[in-house]
C-alpha cells in the first residue's frame, strides 16, 4: 500500500511533463495560430458557428484540425473558452447578451493546451486570445405573401426580413407574439389579428383614412432600423354580414348609395346597416367593379325538449317460506317411526315496472326579423350586388320519452311467484315548429346626402 501510494505520488509530480505537448511552452515553441470561422454562417445568438485552428511554424509550415478546415490536427490537443458562448466539436455555440445592439461588439476565444491524465482533462498553457464580431442588423423589410385582398376585413400575412452588414438576411413572420418579438409595430387602420397574429384590416372602413393603411415597423434595440407599409385599400371582396340574435330575429334597417372614390378611380357603394335593438351599426364599402355583399339575419334555435326519465324496475318477489312436519308413527312391534317432511310455500309475485316519463316538446324557432333595404336611385343597377335574407329559427327537438322499468321477477318457491309486468314507454316529445321567415323589402328613397 505505502508502494502504491508512493508511485502515484511520482506521477502526479510529473504531470505537467507527462501532458504538456510541444505546443505548451510557449517560449521555446516559435509556432503562431490564428483561428478562422465559417463566413458562410451569421453570427448572432444561437447560431453554431464552425471554426478550425491553423497553427504556423517558424518556417512557414501550415497545420490545420480537422472539420471545418479539413486538416489533420485533432481537436483533442486544445482546451477551447469562449466568453459568450460555448465549444463543443469543431463549433461555437453562441450564447450572448440577447439585450443590446451587436454593432462594435464581438466573442472572445481563448485556445490552451489540454492536458489530460486518465479519465481527466484540463487547460494547460495558455495559446492565444482572438475577437470574433458578431454580425448586426443594418436594415429591415417588412414582408408580405403577394397579391392578398385589400378590403376591410380582410387578413395579410406578413413577417419582416433582417439585413445584416455581411449582406446576409433572415425572415420571420407572424405570428408576432411568437415570431417578432423583436420588433415594435405602429399602425393606422389595420391591427394584429387576436385569432391568427397576423396583420388584419380594420373592419369600419369610416376609420379608415384616405383609403390607405399602414404599418411601421421599428427594430426594437435600433429603432433607427425601421420600414413601412403603405397600401391603398380597393374594396373588392364578396363581403358577409352575419347578425345572429337568440330569439325573433332581428329588425336591420340598410341604407345604400353610391360614391365616386377619386382617391383609386373606383365606384363604391356605401352600404349602412342599423340595428336598432343593440344599438350597432355596420359599415361596407363595395367596389361596384369585383365586390358584393350579403346581409344573412339569423334567428336563434328553439331549444331542445328535456328526456324523459325510465322507470324504476318493480321489485323481486319475495322467496316462499320453508316449514318443517315432523310425523311419529307406532309401528306394529311397539316401536316408533320419526318422520320430518320439508314444506316450502309459493313465492311472491315480483312488483310492476314503473312507466318511463313523457318527453318534454321542443320549443318553436325563433321568427326572422325583418329587412329593409333603402336605396337611391345612382344603387340601382348595382341591386345585384347586394344580397338579403332573414333565416327562421329552426325548431327544437322533442325529448325523448323514458323507458319503462322491468317487472320485478317472482320469488322462488313452490309454486314460483309471478314476474311483474313491464312499465310502460314514455311518449318521446315533438319537435318545436320552425320560426316564420321574415320579409325582405327593397326600397328606393332620394340620395343620402
């Protein structure tokens, strides 16, 4: 044991010597490195950047490791720390801040000497220290996919393309809460859809100005960095107005005329449509050259009738009672004879099922309200292009009636007692009627001024 001990001693008392490679002494080693990275990948926050070691010899010689460089130097002989980052198979994984613009700003890479014993291994003599710049945005676009529909209502997909000073880019789009975070956004008449994140026109085209919206974009740690979206709205859609109420429809009093657009050389019908009962008033503009709209007033459902319940099963009947006769006789030599004779009594008759309960009647669809339709005389050979119904609600369904309750079945005995009969079916419901349709009225009055 003192021999063991001793020995491992000796060794540990010569590690520097047994793991220090020709490369740790720097004062007798004339050799230079410099390391290189792959230009081809963007160095920002968590991206792996692949990097070699390119070691040169006082004559000139070059060695390089292996990987991204090709050469033959194993990675094994170095001990690689990067400040913002971390090293793992011939790559940078890039860490950083995340908070700050990158200009100016750059990863430091300091390469060792490895030194290993056993299962063991750790930086020896320090090499060299060199700066890696990251790359920063210069520039940004917002995007869009084409040709999209330009009519209030309608929803763009659109994302926002990074420039960086090496001329390379990157795109992201919506949706924003997961995709740009990076960026502040501004807008007039258009806002970020709740339902898809995407970018989505206000509704009310009496907001919107000058038939234009727009959306600016900012950089969010350079908000020098910025773009903007400019389109002009055209008003071509097949748009649809649905008014749902609970019960009767609703009654929609529609107002429509005619417009000249100077701003996109267009004809536009302005249609308003007022719902008195809730106070709310929706606004369309149709390009009599491509739009349309249908106005579709539904009225609620009658509710469906309630289940009828089963009937509770009869109960059994009850087992037949059980008695003992005992019987002595004297026989003819003066002796007795016991005997005992086991009687059972007829069972019991099981009880009566219990009728299923009737189905409730569905209640009766909602009637359709009413629509009229006040238009001026410039509307006219555009009627076409405005389409009205009133939907009846549909009645509801009647309950289903419940089952009868199985008859109890009959006790055991001598004779067995009866089953019980069957309870009887409950009646099912019926269905609700459907609500009447309402009318729909087309009215020509003089122009809205």
């Amino acid at each position: 044991m003192k021999f063991f001990i001793t020995v491992l001693a000796s060794l540990i008392w010569c590690l520097p010597t047994i793991a220090q490679s020709p490369l740790g002494n720097t004062k007798a080693d004339p050799q230079k490195y410099l390391l290189e990275y792959d230009p081809a990948v963007l160095r920002i926050k968590g991206n792996s950047l692949p990097i070699g070691i390119v070691a040169i010899s006082d004559k000139g010689q070059k060695s390089q490791t292996k990987d991204f460089l090709n050469g033959v130097d194993s990675w094994s002989k170095y001990k690689i720390e990067v400040d913002s980052g971390s090293y793992s198979n011939g790559k940078i994984k890039i860490k950083g801040s995340g908070k700050g613009y990158k200009k100016g700003d750059s990863l430091t890479v300091n390469v060792y000497t490895k030194k290993s014993f056993l299962f063991f291994s750790s930086k020896g003599t320090w090499l060299f220290s060199q700066k890696i710049p990251y790359n920063y945005e210069t520039s940004i676009n917002i995007l869009t996919t084409g040709n999209f529909s330009k009519a209030p209502g309608d929803h763009v997909q659109f994302g926002v393309r990074k420039y960086f000073d090496n001329k390379m880019f990157i795109d992201k789009w919506a949706p924003v809460k997961k995709n740009l975070k990076d960026f502040v956004f501004l807008f007039n008449g258009v806002h970020i859809s709740k339902s898809k994140g995407d970018l989505k026109i206000d509704n009310d085209p009496t907001k919107i100005k000058n038939d234009k919206i727009q959306l600016i974009a900012l950089f969010a740690k350079n908000t020098a960095l910025t773009d903007t979206l400019n389109v002009l709205l055209d008003y071509i859609s097949n748009y649809q107005c649905n008014i749902q109420s609970g019960g009767r429809g609703y009654d929609l009093n529609v107002t429509a005329d005619l417009y000249q657009d100077s701003v996109i050389n267009a004809q536009l019908l302005k249609i308003q449509i007022n719902n008195n009962a809730t106070h709310k008033t929706y606004n369309y503009w149709v390009n009599t050259n491509g739009g349309s709209i249908t106005i579709a007033n539904k009225s609620g459902y009658g509710s469906d009738g309630i289940n009828g319940t089963d009937g509770v099963a009869g109960t059994p009947g009850a087992p037949g009672s059980v008695s003992t006769d005992v019987e002595t006789t004297t026989n003819s030599d003066g002796t007795t004879t016991t005997t005992t004779n086991i009687v059972t009594g007829a069972g019991g008759d099981g009880g009566n099922g219990q009728d299923g309960g009737n189905g409730q009647d569905g209640d009766a669809g909602g009637d359709g309200g009413n629509i009229t339709v006040n238009y001026s005389p410039a509307v006219a050979p555009f009627l076409n292009l405005i389409k009205a119904y009133s939907f009846p609600g549909k009645g509801g369904s009647g309950g289903r009636g419940g089952k009868g309750g199985m008859g109890g079945s009959g006790g055991i005995g001598n004779p067995n007692g009866n089953s019980g009969s069957n309870g009887q079916d409950g009646r099912s419901g019926f269905d609700g009627s459907d609500g009447r349709m309402g009318n729909v009225t087309f009215t020509m009055t003089q122009p809205i001024r």
